[in-house]
C-alpha cells in the first residue's frame, strides 16, 4: 500500500479509500449528477491527497488512454443502438397491442391479467430492455384495468413494477451489456494481478447467453406466485367474465399471431443472430435498430418528428451512461491510487468462509447499496473494486456477472429509492397508496433473492448454456 511508503501518515493513507468511498455516496444522496459526483469527488480527494503526500499523481496519468478506451470501445457501441431499439419500439406502441391481446388470451383464468403482465413484461424485456418505459407503459394500460376487475391494489402493483425490470437481466439488456465489459476489465485486471495473461475474455453475448435461463426462472416463478395467489386468495386476482372479453376462437388466434409474431421475428433476429455466432452484440443490436425502425413503420408509427424524439432521447440516454462510465474512471483510478484496492482484497480474502464468505458479503453489500443507487453508479463503482478479488480467488466471470445482474435488478424494486416504484407512483391513481406498491414488490424482491440462492447453489444453471454452446 501507499502507506507504507509514508511512514508519517499511515494511518491517514488506510483510511482514504474508505472517506472518499464514504463522500460519493453521501454526495450522490444530496442529489447531484453522478458523473460530476465521481469524478469531481475523486479529484477532489486526489488533491488532498497529494498535499498531504498520500496520493501519488502518476496513477491520474492513465487517466487520458482510459478515456479514449472507452470511446472507441466497440462492446460499447451496442449501448446507443439497444436504447434506440427500446425507445423505437416504445414508441410504435407494442407493449398496448400485447397487453390488450395477452389480457383477452389469459383472461378467463383466475389472475390472467397479472399473467397477462408478466409475460408481455418479459416479451418487452426481449426487444425494448427498457424499465422506465416498461413500467410507465403497463401501469397506464393495464393498472386501470385490473383495478376495475377488483384485483388487490398490492399485487397488481407488484406484479406491473416486478415485470417491467425483467429488462434488467432478459437479454438484450443493456446492463449485461454494461456488465460484460466491466467483468471482461475485471477478469483482465484479476489475470494481472495474479502475474498471468491469457487471451481468453468475457464477452457481453457469453452473459446474454449465461443469463437466459435465469431469466426465464425469474418468469416462471413470478408466475407461479401469481396463480398461487389466484389459489388461495381468489378475490384478489379474478377472472375477466366472458360477456367482457371482445373475441374468442378463431378471431382471438389470429390476433394472438398478428400480434406476437412481429416482436418474436425482431427478437429471434437478435437473440438468435448472437446465439449462433453470426454476429456479436453490437452487429445484433444494429439489426435490432433498423428492424425497430421497420416495425414501427408497418404500424405506421414511423415518421420524422417520431424519429427526432427516438434519437434526441437516445442521444440524451448515451450520454449520461458515457459521462457516468468516464466519472467512474476517474473515481477508480483515485481509489486504486490510495491503495483501496489492496484494502478490499485484504479485507475478502481474509473473511471467515473464503471464497463464499467473500460473494455473500459483496452481494449483501451490493442488494443494500441498491436501497440509495442506481445500478449504473453500482456497476461503474463497485464492481471493477470487488470483480478482479473475486475473480481472482476461481470464480467463473459469467457466473459471477449474472448474479450481479440479477442483484442489481432488485435496486429497480427495494424501497424507498426502487426507479420501478417511482415510475409507477407516478402514473398510479390517486386511490393506490404508497404503501400498497411497497407492499405488492416484496415477494418479488424475495423471489429474486430465492433465484440468486439457487444460482448460488447451481451454477450450472448459468453456466451449462455457454459451454455448450461455446466451449467456454
């Protein structure tokens, strides 16, 4: 550590890691822009720091390269062109036809419509990855709608807030994307560290891959609370009566098709284009752009005023995750200067229980930081530090970056500060209390944790796709 080649101010020198990991989060709890926060506050630190010749200013001159690696990252291109995606296909209104056709497919069954919910939720996820606008989207179309057929205010909440994050670890999801380079960054750090090198890195389709059967676990289990509700509690999720549902048959079959089948060819070009090795992610997410684009022009939503707000909120969205990711930058370039790093390592490694004590602790402290950030500044913050420890004691990097993931996606749903919750208060009547949608997330924040305990248990269970598919 920097402190031992200071032998006037070691005491100062051990304790800077955790003041300026301490001033972030404080800064950010004040509300000002995370970008700013990160690096304006490892700066800050960095000057202290050298006056009282506890910081060295070498370690800021890699500041420059770090920043061109990041614009000219190639992974990273995919980020703009899944948000236009996502934003594209928002607009061209997808999520209303699904809802309304999922609702008349599901609706003679006792809690179809939360059904209904979560599966256009995860076919939202599949093509649009995008929350804010999934759960704004479902809770205008469909929270009205379950309320007029008496379901509890608690459990259509949840159910809307809990399916309109599924975005978060379904890919393409722009988190995994996020992700896969910070865990590749983290896997080649860990491999320095240990004074190795080998070619082999995690790309984001390895967790695009690692990542689709726990989403799909994630679905089935919300699901399955759903109709163990219907069961035991049937007047909170009741059926839609048959005088109320406008086809049936044949009628409602075609609808079925001409509604699912656009989506589904958009997500089988994406998805499967990744899955066979055809493209990587960023050529897959050019063709999820341009096939938005002809999706929304065949439902005669595409036009130059459409495309100007799709592009200026794309741009806006770009640039905020690119100012967080050079922020970050800064701030871990600072914590690593002050030895942080090799605090952090000393601290995991010498836990009780190894290497599991180690990803219980991280993964604690990653659910609870979830309570007061966003998973951007979490991604960007907290797991280059912990990633190349944790890497470095055997743990497999897909593995490792999907249980990450699904971690991060309850930060969309734990109260106070859940983005889900907020963007559903906001669009919620009058008459569904806070407390009501606070109380309608809790199974699911508990079937997440449940997912990330057999994730923990079956590995395999991430890892067994990829391998198959890639040999990796």
């Amino acid at each position: 550590m920097l402190g031992a080649c200071h032998p006037g101010t070691p005491a100062l020198s051990e304790w800077m890691p955790l003041l300026l990991f301490l001033a972030v989060i404080l800064t950010l709890m004040l509300g000002y822009p995370v970008a700013l926060s990160l690096g304006g506050t490892a700066l800050a630190f960095a000057l202290i720091g050298g006056l009282f010749g506890v910081f060295e200013p070498v370690f800021l001159e890699a500041l420059p390269n770090r920043i061109f690696g990041i614009m000219t990252n190639e992974t990273l291109i995919a980020v703009p062109l899944f948000v236009f995606m996502g934003v594209m296909l928002e607009r061209s209104r997808v999520a209303e036809s699904l809802l309304e056709t999922m609702a008349m497919l599901f609706g003679p069954l006792r809690g179809g419509l939360g059904l209904s919910v979560t599966l256009v939720g995860m076919l939202l996820a599949a093509s649009t990855g995008i929350v804010g606008a999934t759960v704004v989207t479902m809770g205008l179309l469909s929270l009205p709608v379950m309320m007029r057929r008496n379901y509890s205010p608690s459990l259509a909440a949840g159910t809307i807030c809990a399916s309109g994050t599924l975005g978060q670890i379904i890919p393409p999801s722009i988190v995994l994307v996020l992700l896969g380079d910070v865990i590749s960054s983290a896997y080649q750090q860990a491999q320095l560290d240990q004074g190795v090198w080998s070619p082999d890195t995690v790309s984001v389709g390895d967790l695009f891959v690692g990542a689709l059967i726990p989403g799909l676990m994630l679905v089935a289990f919300y699901m399955l609370y759903i109709i163990g509700v219907a069961v035991l509690r049937p007047a909170a999720a009741p059926a839609i009566p048959r005088e109320e549902r406008a086809l049936s048959g044949v009628a409602l079959l075609v609808r079925v098709l001409a509604v699912l089948v656009p989506p589904l060819v958009l997500v089988v070009a994406v998805l499967g284009s990744i899955l066979a090795g055809m493209a990587t992610p960023t050529e897959a997410a050019a063709v999820g752009a341009l096939g938005a684009m002809v999706l929304a022009a065949t439902r005669g939503r595409l036009n130059l005023g459409i495309l100007n707000q799709v592009v200026q909120q794309t741009a806006l969205m770009t640039s905020m995750v690119f100012l967080i990711f050079i922020g970050a930058t800064i701030f871990s370039l600072v914590f690593r200067g002050f030895g942080g790093d090799d605090v952090v390592s000393a601290f995991l490694t010498e836990l009780p229980g190894g290497v599991v004590g180690a990803v219980a602790l991280v993964m604690l402290v990653l659910f609870l930081l979830g309570f007061i950030l966003d998973f951007i500044e979490i991604t960007f913050v907290v797991v280059p530090i912990v990633g190349p420890i944790l890497l470095a004691m055997g743990l497999d990097p897909i593995w490792l970056g999907v249980m990450i993931a699904i971690n991060l996606q309850t930060s969309f749903l734990t109260p106070p500060f859940g983005f889900s919750l907020f963007y559903l208060r906001g669009v919620a009547p009058p008459e569904i209390k806070t407390s009501a949608i606070y109380r309608g997330v809790i199974p699911f924040i508990l079937i997440q944790l449940c997912v990330l305990v057999i994730l923990a248990v079956w590995p395999a269970l991430v890892t067994w796709l990829p391998r198959t598919l890639y040999g990796s």
